[in-house]
C-alpha cells in the first residue's frame, strides 16, 4: 500500500520502551490475557477525545475494561436496520458475548462535540448541517436536547449541563437495546453515568434516586 508510511520515530521509542519494561516484567500476565481472552468486568462508552484518559482514572490493567470511544459518548438509539452502527455492534459484543457486569458513560469537560452541537444548533456551524458531515448526523442523536440549555446564559454552565445531558441521552437510548433492557431487568447488568472534570480531576456521577450528577 503506497500511502502507509512507517511509525513515526517517537512511537517506535515508546513501544521499544515498553516491550523493555511493562511487558517484560509482566509477560506471564500478557500470555494469559492472549490464551484465556478477556474477562472485562465493565465496558466504558467514552469520548474519543485525547484528554479522557479512561484506564487512569480508575487505575484499570489490561483486560479489565472494554472500552468504546466516540464523538461525545453517545449511543444511538436500537436501530436494527441493517446499516453499519459500531457503537451498537460493541454494545451488543459487551453485554451479549462478553457478559459484562457493568456499562459505564463517561463525559467529560470541554467536549468539543458536544460544544459542536451547540454551534450547529444556534446557527455558527452550517458545514455541519451538511448531510455530509458525518459530525453533524452523529450530533444529530443529541440535538434534541440543545431545548433544555438554549436560556442559560452562561456559555461554561450551557456546555456542562449539555455533557451532562449527553450522558442521560445515551443512558436512556442504551435501555432501548432488548439485550440491555433484559440483563438490566434480570439484575446481571447494571449502567452508571460519569462525567470528570478534565481540569481539577473531579468525577460526577448519576445518582439513581435522583438522576442528578453528585460528586464522588
């Protein structure tokens, strides 16, 4: 294939660097993880964006999270229509395959999608509107909810409540899939919504008594 190009020489460094420590000193973990396959105990739907660094957060090995990154932690709602979905091809893998006990959402600050959808909804951002734009259709899952942020005035408190809102979105489209609904129901899976402050390293989390984010 003519337009690969070979690994840029500072991932070459750290990969040499790695196989020359971590592995090394733990490869009875590695051969086990690559002859038993994974276990997970919780699948993570996370934003894409390069901040959110999941496995640090919790402190999680390798082999513990399955995890899906997107535009905006967003799940779509079940739709079996035959097209191409890879957050609900994971989903379905996760809870279907894998029997993972929990799935988690986790937004976070300063999400440029969700500030993306904010831009399309009040008129600053046309090339999104474009049935092009694969952002703009993606968007499109959270947009409906820009109603309930339109008259706050405060651009940081609009964006903080919309990733929140994107959170519950997703919460609310994943208990949509039959597959979730059932385990939910059958007490094997349970679903919890996050969002962490990239900044001060806080984590909020979705009270169930009152769907509300209360610190950790």
């Amino acid at each position: 294939m003519q337009f690969a190009k070979p690994l840029p020489h500072y991932l070459l460094q750290r990969y040499q660097g790695w196989k020359a420590t971590s592995y090394t000193e733990n490869r009875a973990w590695y051969r086990r993880l690559a002859t038993e396959g994974q276990r997970p105990r919780a699948m993570v739907i996370s934003c894409c964006d390069s901040r959110v660094h999941v496995t640090s957060i919790f402190g999680a090995d390798q082999g513990e999270f399955f995890i899906h990154r997107n535009i905006a932690n967003l799940v779509p709602p079940y739709e079996p229509d035959g097209d191409h979905h890879g957050t609900s091809a994971a989903v379905e893998y996760a809870v279907c395959h894998l029997n993972v006990a929990h799935l988690i959402v986790l937004g976070h600050s300063g999400c440029g999608g969700v500030q993306g959808c904010i831009d399309m909804c009040e008129g600053r951002a046309p090339e999104l509107e474009e049935k092009t734009s694969f952002i703009g259709r993606w968007m499109d899952i959270l947009k409906p909810k820009y109603a309930e942020v339109s008259e706050i005035s405060d651009k940081d408190a609009q964006s903080r409540e919309l990733e929140h809102l994107s959170v519950l979105t997703s919460l609310d489209n994943l208990m949509s899939f039959p597959f979730v609904a059932d385990a939910v129901t059958d007490g094997t899976l349970s679903l919890h919504g996050l969002w962490t402050d990239i900044g001060d390293g806080g984590l909020d989390y979705i009270d169930p008594n009152t769907g509300q984010f209360k610190p950790v």
